[in-house]
C-alpha cells in the first residue's frame, strides 16, 4: 500500500530526512541559480544592446533620411501589437511580476511558468528595449520563479518545497539582474516570504550566489552603477542625512499615487483599445527620443552620468519630472516590466535636487554631493518598496559603496518612517491587491490544494502564549510539526506556542493568508 502524502510530510520532518531534505534544497538551489543566470543574462544582454542600438538609430534620423524614420515608427506600432497580444494571450506577464508572486506565495494566485518565462522573457524585451521607463529586475524576478517552478515541477517536488524553491528562483532573479547576492536573499526573507527560515536561507542563498557566478561570467564582476570611491559622510553631516530620507521619503509616497493614478486613467478611459494601449507610451518614448533621451528605458546609465556631470538645478527637475511621468505612462499601460530600476533612477535625480538646494542655503556639501545622489536611491527604494534593509543593501551592492551601509540604513529608516507616518502603503503589496480586486473572478474558478506551509510564530502575534486548541485556525487545517530550536515537538491541543516556534501546518492554499495573519508579528 503506497504511503499517503500526510505521512510522507509528517516523516519527512525526522532529523536525518530534515538534513536531507535541507541538502536537497541546496543542490537544487544551485540548479535553479544555473537555470536563472543563464536567462536573466540573455536578458541583460539584449537590453543592453539595445541601450547601444538606440543612440545609433537616432543618429541617422534626418530630413534626407525621412523614410528610415518612418520604418522606425512603423516597428513601434508591430511592438505595440505584439505587446498587446502578449497581455491578453498571457496576464500573468504583464507589469512588474513581483506583486504576481506574492500573490502566487499567498496562494491567492496560479501562473503556468513555460507560458510566463515565455511571454514575459518576449514581452520586456520589446517594451523596455523600445525605450519605455520600465526595468529589468521585476521580470528577472519572474523569469527566476517561473524557472524555479519549472524544475519543482519536473522533478516532482511537493508543494511545500516548491513554495521554497520558487521563493529562491524569485531572489535568484533579482541578484542576476543587480549583481547583488546579498540584496536578493534579504529581498526574499522582507518582501516575499516575510519571516525568517533556515530551511528558505539554504535555497535562497545558493540559488542567489549561483545566478550572480553566472551573470558575472557575462558582465563581469563590477557593480551595475559606476560610481567610483566615495568620501565616508561624516557624523556631522548626519543631520542633512534625516532630512534627505523625509525629503525623498515623501516624493517616493507622490510616485505611488502617480502610478495608480496611470493605471486607473488607463483602465477607465475609453479611447484607447487593445494595442493603442502600449502605442500610446510607444509614440511618447518616439518623441523623448529627440528632446529628452535621457529618461528613455531603465536608466542606469543616467546614474552614472549624474555622477560625472553637474547638471543645474533646473534641468534635474526637468529630468525628474519626465521621468516620473514616462514612468508612470509606461508602467500604467500593462506592458511587462517593472518599476524597481526607474524608481532608483528618480532617487538618484531627487538626491541631486537635494544637494543643489542645501548648497543654495549655504551648507557646503560640495565634497559629499555623490554621496547625496547614491543615499537617495536607497531612501527612495525604502519609501516606495518599504523594504529598507533590502534597499539598503542593494545600493550597497550596485555602487561599491560597502564602507557606508550605516549612512545608507540611516537615510532608508528616515524614509521609511515619512511614508509610514503618511500612512502609504508598499508598492507591490498595494498593486496585489488591486490585481487581486481587478480580477476577483479568477477566484472562483480556482481549484486550491492542501500543501504544507511553514511560518514562524512571531513576537506579539494572536498565537504567541497560547494553546493551540484555544486559536481560532482556519477551516480543515492541521499542525503536523513544531520545531523550537533543535527540539522537534508532536503538537496537541494542549501544547502552548512560544515567539520563535516554527509551525508547519497543513491547509489549503487561499488560507495562508490567514494563518500568516495569526502568526505575524504585531507592529503595535
């Protein structure tokens, strides 16, 4: 008699199959991290060329030339369809792809991952290769869990392990996509699974260094942004730091409702159709292209120019604010891509208006004013993501700048409190839900399976203190393990539940909201 799939779960959580089972997951953490470079790099790669092919199309766009220009904006009609029908053959590709695995860790949400990795791979290409405000890291995050998916899928893994595996394909995405190992891991414990799991660490760790050995075998080994060695910001000068992070703080709060404010402009207008959707940001990066090139595509190379030019007051705002515009256009109109690379571009430009305004009072921060530029694109991660640790980190790794992590913790922390205080909520979480309220009949025709979940119970949280017969679980749920420390306990209604204990608890997929609701922590 074949033994169920409970009693394999609850045997698996022996000692000897738990170190198993957290050496399987390192073994195929590297296999996914392979998978994953090797695809965020063609990515990289044929956007990079494009970034090149762009200033050189322009270059022969003349009076004598007209018919080359014609031909060009022909090609951006042909993306326009093929970006409008990629949309509606695959949603799941459209927009950033970070709020769409979120919602697929919830269990609120299903992607077929061939038909993902596809779609999204052809689709960010074409719209953030034409020149939209749109950046790479969002699908490479997609790309990496569709991957990571893939081989759960293949190899014919549980649910519960795949969970563990996508969350390390996710992470594996984001460091091929920066350079940036360290940034995706904690990306993966703050924004995706939301608590800490040694079991997770093992996945996430080898898959993100993996996919960062890879990329550099393509990219090399130096940071995505060319900043140079920068002065340590004395403890003095710890003051402008606070101000900088509420300063940037509040214009990362005015980016997210510009963003919303696009996609409902452009969900409740009634002129653009199918592919005049994506034409219309199309036509504008067409015009950019001749008066503003500066904030067409991603926009990294726009940081590094900041950082050798010293452009005037008013034309960083003039920068910034067709960049936030362009942004918010491209990203509104649902074609794949993502917000992560153009937002640290704006924090980049709002550094610089900062400096030049501290200069125009009369504090001499001459000598500081890359610093100023490189701390704001953290504070301005931290204000729009709300996860300061990661874009802490992050900057960190894309710059160089591993001396200043205390300047950079400190100016995310100010921003992330100015947004909080203003009660503004984290990006991708907001855009989850709206998704989630868009297409809320997705719901009804989902057919959710029992799979194994682990969470950790957190400090303050409903569960802490408690037996577990007196907690109100969800319908049909079942702790079938605890591990406090190294001491594994058999759960009963009588066992009392304590800060630290990690549960694995089996349910359907649309309760694991709940039961995360149960355990969290308590931000009283």
């Amino acid at each position: 008699m074949k033994e169920t799939y409970l009693s394999k779960a609850v045997t698996a959580f022996g000692e000897d199959k738990a170190r198993y089972f957290r050496l399987q997951l390192c073994l195929e953490g590297i296999l996914i991290g392979v998978a994953t470079g090797l695809v965020v790099s063609a990515y990289r790669g044929l956007l990079e060329g494009s970034e090149e092919l762009r200033p050189w199309v322009y270059k022969h766009f003349s009076w004598d030339n007209w018919t080359i220009f014609l031909l060009y904006c022909l090609l951006m009609l042909l993306f326009a369809f093929l970006l409008y029908r990629i949309v509606k053959k695959e949603p799941m590709a459209s927009g950033s792809g970070i709020p769409q695995i979120k919602g697929i860790l919830l269990g609120k949400m299903h992607m077929n991952w061939f038909s993902v990795l596809f779609y999204k791979f052809v689709g960010g290409v074409i719209a953030i290769g034409s020149g939209l405000s749109l950046g790479r890291e969002g699908p490479s995050v997609q790309l990496g869990a569709a991957l990571a998916q893939g081989i759960s899928r293949s190899r014919r893994r549980s649910r519960m392990e795949e969970r563990f595996l996508l969350t390390s394909g996710a992470c594996a995405g984001l460091a091929a996509a920066f350079n940036a190992p360290l940034a995706g891991i904690i990306f993966g414990f703050e924004e995706l699974y939301r608590n800490f799991s040694p079991v997770v660490l093992m996945a996430t760790a080898t898959a993100s260094v993996t996919a960062t050995a890879v990329t550099t075998i393509f990219f090399g080994e130096i940071p995505v942004f060319h900043i140079g060695n920068l002065p340590v910001l004395p403890m003095k000068m710890y003051g402008l730091l606070i101000l900088l992070g509420l300063f940037v703080g509040f214009l990362g709060l005015g980016f997210n409702r510009l963003l919303f404010k696009a996609m409902d402009w452009f969900d409740g207008q009634k002129i653009l159709k199918k592919m005049w959707k994506p034409a219309l940001p199309l036509a504008v990066a067409v015009i950019l292209g001749f008066v503003l090139p500066q904030v067409l595509g991603g926009g990294n190379r726009l940081v590094d120019i900041l950082v050798k030019e010293h452009y005037g007051l008013a034309f960083l705002c003039i920068l910034y604010l067709g960049k936030i515009f362009f942004t918010a256009l491209s990203f509104g109109s649902g074609v794949p891509g993502g917000i992560f690379l153009p937002m640290l571009v704006l924090g980049a430009l709002a550094g610089g208006v900062f400096s030049h305004i501290v200069i125009a009072v009369g504090v001499d921060i001459s000598a500081y004013e890359v610093n100023f530029i490189v701390f704001a694109m953290a504070a301005y991660f931290s204000a729009v993501v709300k996860a300061p640790i990661t874009g802490s980190i992050l900057i960190m790794e894309m710059t160089g700048s591993f001396q200043h992590m205390m300047a950079l913790i400190c100016v995310s922390m100010a921003a992330y409190v100015a947004v909080d205080m203003a009660k503004g909520r984290a990006v991708y979480d907001a855009l989850l839900c709206r998704s989630l309220n868009k297409h809320a009949r997705i719901k009804k025709v989902l057919r959710y399976k029992r799979v194994i979940i682990e969470r950790v119970v957190g400090n303050g949280s409903n569960a802490d203190g408690k037996c577990i017969k007196f907690i109100e679980w969800p319908k049909h749920s079942l702790i079938i393990d605890i591990r406090r420390g190294e001491e594994e306990i058999v759960p009963d209604g009588e066992t009392r539940l304590q800060v630290g204990d990690y549960l694995y608890i089996l349910a359907y997929e649309d309760q694991i909201e709940i039961l995360q609701g149960i355990l969290s922590e308590k931000n009283n």
